[in-house]
C-alpha cells in the first residue's frame, strides 16, 4: 500500500507538502519522501518510518528544502520520490500501487541495456521501472500512457518536472487521485493526492477526482488535462472497507458513512452483550497498568499519542492499536477534535479503570514506571 501528494504553487510549497505527505500515514509504514523544484533545481529526501513517524524523521529536513513544486510518498514497498536524468529532462518520479508483471518487466528492460540499483533485500524499486518505460515514449505524457498500457496490475503515478506536476490515475482507476484548488481565490496553487481528506486543513478544496487512465498537468496557472478518462473502472472496495481513512470520500461515496452502514448490517445479525462505552473527548493522559488481559483500540477520529511501555507511536483513523497485558499504557489525544474509538477489552483486571475513578492512579516515575522519554506527561 502506499500514497502520493502533489502541490504546485507561486510561493514555497514545502509546509504545505510536508504535511499534505503525512496525511498519508496511515496507508503506509515503511517509507517516506518528498521531493522539490525550484531555484536550486530539484532536491529529494527519503527515509525509513517503521520505527518512527513520518514527520519525526522529516521535520528538519522540511525546514532546508526550498522549492515551488513538490511531490511526496508514503509506500510500504518502494523508497520514494527517485530524481532522473533522462531525454526528456531532470524529473522525479512517485509511484504507488501494485505491478504484478514485476519480474517479467525487469527481464525486459535488463536485455534492453536499462540498469536497477539493488534495493536492501534485493528487488527493484517501482518507481525505477515506471521511468525506465516512461522513457520509451516519444515525451512524458505518451511514455505514461504506454507504460499503463503494459504494467499488469494498478500503478498511479506523479512526474515532476520543471513545468510542473504530470498526475495520472491508474488505467481502471482502481486507486483514487483527487485535484485540489486554494480556496484562496487569488492565491493559484494546486494540489493532486491519494486523500482528499488532506485537502481540507491545508486550506484547498476538493475540485474534481481524476479519471481511470486520465493524465492532467498541474502548473502555476492551473490544471490541465492531457488525456481523457477511459470508459472502464474497477475501484477498490476494499479503501470504504479498510485502507480508507474515515474523514474521505471516494468518488462521492463517503467512508465514514460506507463503514457505519456496514455496522449497522453487520451488528443486525450479532446478540452482543455490551460491558460499556467509552468516550474520550479531550485526553486519557494515565500511565497505568492492565492486568492479566489485552486491549484493542481501534481509531475512529482524532488524533492520539500512544506510550506502551518504553514505546510511543502516533495512531490515526484506521488504524488498530494493540496493547499487550501487563503493559504500562497511556493514550493522549493530540489533536483539536474529540479522540473516539473503539475500544476492546479481554476478560481480566482492569485495573487503571478503577484507579482513575477513585484516584488512586499511581504516579509514573514514582511508583511505576516513567513514560516514555518524549511522552506527554502524566496528568494528575
């Protein structure tokens, strides 16, 4: 799985870049990256984010690159955005999706005299491929449209150049790409994504979803298509079901709405005896303990620090946050909404339930463990 995020405007789109990318986090947990254009040509930046959240890894990095245009990825398969020198210029390349002809198309392009770097624990990166067949083409737009036609599976892709950002939607569409505009009437910046649900908080509104196989080019003057939407689409159910985050919509359809009306058909056929709910609407600052059972929490809104033990990790919408017994935990909502989830707990002790209500918690540091360096602090 993974995401991409484009923007282009008159100014610097770095902030706007950064964070627009780690809206993607929760469709990925291996990679991150973004890369500019501006004055100084092009710059990229790439690093693992499986033991550490994206913007983490990337927050001083954000602050010293320089640029007008940008594109960022988020893949659990393939280090991204890769800069190249090729006919048609200097360019970099995001792709995110699933080629299941893989081998068969190395193979060709080996023969072909093409070369690969090795990628820690052997394979070729995705997004070496696309521009290895977008190069075959007599210019980028038909090189994308033929390489679409020979990948086997779903690839969407973002191709960023000195005249802006080429965006292209998978040949079915089986993976949304959303357009945006400033909501800034007099400020020209665009933006393409995997989530439109990015859009809103970074001051962009949602213009328009990419067609399956559509190619457009997002420049400082706006957004303009290039080839038209094929007659085919297969979107993938599984985005409302799973990967999706709440807060989107694909193509009109809610996600959000789509899994409550799941809910509702799923829960007409279950005799479920329910212990409690449980609503946090501002922080569950408590390092406390759990005894002899395991949680469950499943993110539904908001945003939430999570400490286990020695470990603090950022959780998400969509995202299942595992906590095993006997473990020191702590869960802090960090965003400016109510954290809502759902909540599951096995049969045991539930120990720092009682303690919170009768304000017995002990206190971390002192008579438990302490939480985690970089850890929000225990609340009283």
């Amino acid at each position: 799985m993974g995401g991409i995020f484009g923007v282009i405007t008159q100014d610097s789109c770095v902030q706007t870049l950064f964070y627009g990318t780690d809206y993607h986090s929760h469709l990925g947990t291996e990679h991150g990256g973004m890369a500019v254009f501006g004055a100084k040509g092009f710059y990229n930046t790439i690093h693992g984010i499986s033991q550490a959240q994206f913007k983490s890894r990337f927050v001083d990095d954000y602050k010293k690159m320089e640029g007008y245009a940008g594109i960022g990825a988020i893949d659990d398969e393939s280090p991204q955005p890769l800069i190249f020198r090729s006919k048609f210029g200097v360019y970099a390349v995001v792709a995110t999706g699933l080629i299941t002809n893989k081998n068969k198309l190395v193979g060709e392009l080996l023969n072909e005299g093409a070369s690969f770097t090795e990628m820690a624990g052997g394979g070729v990166n995705n997004a070496e491929i696309v521009a290895s067949l977008i190069n075959r083409g007599d210019n980028i737009v038909e090189g994308i449209a033929s390489m679409r036609g020979i990948i086997e599976g779903s690839i969407c892709v973002l191709v960023l150049t000195a005249e802006g950002i080429y965006a292209a939607r998978d040949k079915v569409g089986r993976f949304p790409l959303a357009l945006g505009q400033s909501k800034n009437p007099e400020r020209k910046s665009y933006v393409v994504a995997t989530e439109a649900s990015s859009f809103e908080n970074l001051g962009y509104e949602l213009k328009r979803f990419l067609g399956p196989g559509e190619i457009v080019l997002l420049s400082s003057e706006g957004i303009k298509q290039l080839k038209p939407e094929g007659n085919e689409k297969k979107i993938c159910s599984f985005l409302w079901i799973y990967t999706g985050s709440p807060s989107s919509t694909y193509d009109g359809i809610s996600v959000e709405r789509t899994r409550e009306r799941c809910g509702i058909y799923l829960a007409k056929r279950d005799n479920v005896d329910v212990d409690f709910v449980e609503f946090y609407k501002e922080t569950c600052d408590r390092f406390g303990e759990i005894i002899n059972t395991k949680n469950d929490c499943y993110i539904l809104s908001g945003e939430g620090e999570l400490c286990i033990n020695s470990e603090i990790e950022i959780i998400r919408p969509g995202q299942l946050a595992y906590i095993p017994p006997h473990s020191f935990h702590q869960l802090t909502n960090i965003s400016s909404c109510p954290l809502i989830m759902l909540y599951c707990c096995g049969k045991g002790t539930v120990l720092h339930g009682m303690q919170e209500l009768q304000g017995t918690l002990p206190k971390a540091g002192e008579d438990i463990p302490p939480v985690p360096n970089g850890g929000r602090k225990q609340r009283a």
